[in-house]
C-alpha cells in the first residue's frame, strides 16, 4: 500500500525547491534525486549567495537548500538574508561543515535545519519534509546535545574552545586553516583586510594562542581533522 504523505498542500501541486551550491555536480545531483518525487520541484539552481537572492522573488520558492561554502558571501550571510527578507521561506544546510561546530549556528541565524552533505538522498528528503511540515531537522547526537545544554542552561557547544568565537570569527578561522590569506579573507566575506586582522586578533585572544603561526597550526589542524 503507497504510504501518503502527511505534508499538508498548499495550492501549487509541487513544492518549489531553490538549491544554492558553488559545485554544480551537487545541484545535478540533487536535482535529479528531487525529480524523482512527485510532490518536488527544483525551481532554480545557483552557485552564490547573491544569485539566490535576486532569483527568489521570480521564482518563489517553498525551501531553499544552501551549502555554507559558496561563491562570494559565505552560507550563513544568506541565512541571515533570508531571515531578514524572506521570513517565511525556511533554509535547510546542506554542507561538509562540521556539524557539531555549524548545527547550532545556523538554527541560531534562522535555518531550519542542517544536514552533512555525507548522508543518503533519502535522508535529505526526510529533512525536505520534515522542514516542511514546519518542522526542525538535525541529527539526534546534535538533538541531543541541544536538549542537554538546555537542561544545564549552557551556552550551544560550550565543550569546544571554538564555541567563544562569533560567527564571523570562526568562518576566519576555517579560512586560515584552508590557506587563505587576510587578502583573501576579506575579499571573500566583503571585508577590509583591516577588519579581517581584527577578527583574527580576537580569535587569538579568545583561544589563548600568543601568535599568528599557533593560531595558523591550530586552525589547520581544525580544517583536516575537525573532530
């Protein structure tokens, strides 16, 4: 017997699916896996941040599925566009990010869920669904560290000396450890490379490193093996 879905209709027969993703072999791949089912449409397909945000009002889509590593602005500025411009359009992350370092950010910034990009097809349309019924989709271990934190009153990953750092701090601190230079850095988050060795004099400080090569090895080390 063909199992009916409990998402509740609205009046299009499909839902709208924009995918935003800087390697175009995940959005084919993606959109192929999407067209498979009846109740799913991929609307639009981007690389960046700012291409989503100009096709959005044309396109109107029910969901947007972002990676955080994109073209130009990072992820989680789209994330907090969204939440300022589109309210009502939820955002799942699909992303390599480490999700005990990520998960919690990005619900933080507005997401609606966060999924590794490490999962099955068949996952990410659990979390397709679950997101739209009005749901909320992490991974149980995060779902349950979140419960946990909660009942301690502690702030979100409060074991991980990298919890102290802020949002923008810590997409410095991934972009030290990719090779990235202050140069880089800032043209790439829409900085002056001023700021960007402001950001990187905080993280220092909030880490406890005494200097650019600790904190260049530190965030190296993070970037091959963030567990």
């Amino acid at each position: 017997m063909e199992k009916t879905s409990t998402i509740e209709r609205s009046s299009k027969s499909l839902y709208r699916i924009l995918l935003v993703d800087d390697h175009p072999i995940v959005r084919e791949g993606l959109e192929a896996r999407l067209a498979q089912d009846p109740e799913l449409e991929v609307c639009g397909s981007v690389s960046d941040a700012h291409q989503a945000m100009e096709i959005i009002p044309r396109v109107r889509p029910d969901l947007v599925i972002a990676d955080l590593s994109l073209g130009g602005r990072p992820g989680l500025d789209l994330i907090k566009d969204m939440e300022r411009l589109h309210p009502n359009i939820p955002v799942l992350v699909l992303s390599l990010h480490d999700e005990k370092m990520w998960a919690e950010r990005v619900l933080r910034a507005g997401a609606k869920g966060f999924i590794s990009k490490g999962q099955g097809t068949q996952n990410i349309i659990d979390a397709i669904r679950r997101i739209l019924e009005g749901g909320v989709w992490v991974s149980e271990q995060i779902s349950a560290r979140m419960i946990e934190n909660r009942k301690r009153s502690a702030s979100p990953a409060a074991d991980s000396p990298l919890a102290r750092l802020s949002d923008r701090e810590l997409e410095v601190f991934q972009m030290l450890g990719q090779g990235q230079t202050v140069r880089d850095i800032a043209t790439r988050l829409g900085l002056s490379p001023k700021t960007v060795e402001v950001h990187r004099e905080h993280i220092k400080a909030k880490l406890g490193l005494k200097s650019s090569s600790e904190l260049l090895r530190y965030a190296v080390t993070f970037v091959l093996d963030p567990q």
